[in-house]
C-alpha cells in the first residue's frame, strides 16, 4: 500500500524585534526563494515535516535553520534583529 502525501501551505511571518512586519525579506523554503508581503508574510506549498530556511533583508542580521511544519501547525514567525 502506498502512502500518499499531500502537500500542505505553510505561512513564514518575518518580523522586526517589536513585532512589525518586515516588507521585502527574501525567505529560502528548501531551494525556493519568494519575498514577503507588505505583512511580512510569505506562503509555500510543502509536503509536511522539516524543512530548510533561510531570510535575509538588507540591515537585518540573518536566520538560517531547520523549522518542522505540519498541517496542525502550519506557522513561524521569525524575528529578525537589525544589525
């Protein structure tokens, strides 16, 4: 019997240290770049479990790490602090 994975959409908020979105940050999922909203947030389509992620915004130091997604929890935020 095989299983079947169905891919699930994850939503990375990226934001300032006092909770404000950070507009323009580029967020790696795995080998796929996409840029955060006006919100600070970003979405990607995943097959749940853990997966690669990297942000980066101009004046701000970097995330880089590991995040565990599923479907009952689909959510991150990152804090970014400047530099």
């Amino acid at each position: 019997m095989l299983a079947i994975i169905t891919a699930i959409l994850i939503q990375i908020s990226v934001v300032t240290t006092d909770g404000k979105p950070i507009k323009g940050a580029g967020v790696f999922c795995d080998m796929e770049l996409n840029i955060t909203d006006s919100a600070g947030h970003i979405v990607f389509s995943v097959e749940p479990g853990p997966h690669w992620i990297k942000v980066h915004k101009d004046g701000f130091k970097g995330f880089e790490g590991e995040i565990r997604f599923t479907a009952e929890e689909p959510n991150e935020t990152i804090i970014m602090r400047e530099r």
